[in-house]
C-alpha cells in the first residue's frame, strides 16, 4: 500500500485524527474542511465518548460528531465562503448532512460509505437538501480502504463481534472482501488490535485487504 504520507494531505490529516479518536475510545471518524488553495482550515474528530484534549470543541455529547467538530471550528472568516470542500472518512449521517447543508460548503469528500447511518442518499429523495447542490465525490483506492478498517474496528470494539446484528450485516454486503479479510487477521491474532492502533498494525491490515 501506499505509505501515508503519500496521500493527499487532507486525507493523511484525517486518518492521524481518525486514529486518535479510535485510540480515545470514541468511533475513528474524522473530518477537515479545506479551502480553494487546498489549505485546511478546519478539523474535527468523533469525539463522543472522550474527553481527551484534540481538535474537537465538542465532546462527550451525541452530536459530538466529526463533521459536526469541523464546522464548529470554521473560522469566522470562512464561513461564507462557497468553495470549501469538506473530507470525512465515513459517509455523513443525517445529522451531519444536514449541518452541510445549513453551511456554505457544497462539495464533500468521503474516504468510505456508511451502509448503516450514511445518509448521502438524501441529497436526492429531499427537496430541500437536492436544491443545495452539494458534489459528493468518493475518494476510493486506499483511502476507502483506511477509513472503512477505523470505521469497522470501531464498530467491532463498540458491539463486539456478532456477524448477525443488523449494523454488521450492512457493512458485510457493501464490503464483503473488506470485512472477510478484517475478521480474518483479527481471528488469526485478536491481540493485534486490543488497545491502541499503531501505524504498523494500519499498514498491516490494510495490506491485507487486497
Ligand atoms: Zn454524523
């Protein structure tokens, strides 16, 4: 795979954020809104289970999302601009979608889909949301491949492991060959990812996505 440092830096930004919300105890979903030029302006992470000192204005609350965090910290100056793009490495809910709308910012970026809570289907079926105009773009390859392991590791620690509960069926029918090899490294060595995730372990699951 391709080191990480040599993604675009949004998305390096956002997974070492990813990172740490995971390693906080919260979901490793992280956001960046990044301006014209391709400076970041704005970050934020899930931070709804921990208090730990980051990026994020918002913790230990249900709307402590990482999209939510981003737009929090826009600065004043940029909150009228209308060429902003925001990244997040899950596909948006429904709250954080919306929170999109209501701002100036008309093109998101999504490292991996949410098949549960994403809610990008919505700028279609919803008058309001389709008059806004918003560009979704997927960015695929090993981005989605990145954000999809945090995104289900998450997932795995917060329900512990039950194939048959709804939210794993989900993500097993978008990602079938993602979650068998997922499950399989951690079944060959469960210890791999207790705690903290290191770069290494990153490197070597994601290698083993095919
Ligand atoms: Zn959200």
């Amino acid at each position: 795979m391709k080191k990480l440092q040599q993604l675009p830096e949004a998305w390096q930004v956002c997974l070492d954020l990813a990172v740490e919300g995971y390693n906080a105890g919260s979901m490793g979903i992280a956001a960046v809104i990044v301006d014209k030029a391709g400076n970041i302006v704005a970050r934020g992470r899930n931070q709804l289970r921990d208090d730990k000192d980051s990026c994020s204005s918002i913790r230990m609350s249900s709307v402590a999302h990482a999209e939510i965090n981003a737009l929090n910290n826009l600065p004043q100056e940029y909150r009228e601009d209308r060429e902003l793009t925001l990244y997040t490495t899950v596909e948006p809910c429904p709250m954080c979608l919306g929170a999109v709308a209501m701002s100036r910012i008309r093109a998101i970026e999504i490292g991996c889909a949410d098949p549960h809570a994403g809610s990008i289907v919505m700028l279609e079926h919803n008058e309001y949301l389709r008059g806004k105009n918003i560009a979704v773009e997927y960015a695929g390859g090993e981005v989605e491949k990145l954000c999809f392991l945090l995104h289900y590791l998450s997932i795995r620690r917060d329900l512990s492991h039950n194939p048959g509960h709804r939210i794993f069926k989900a993500l097993a029918r978008r990602y079938p060959h993602y979650v068998q090899a997922i499950d399989a490294v951690l079944e060959r060595d469960e210890s791999l990812h207790r705690g903290d995730i290191t770069t290494e372990f990153l490197y070597y699951a994601s290698a083993r996505l095919g």
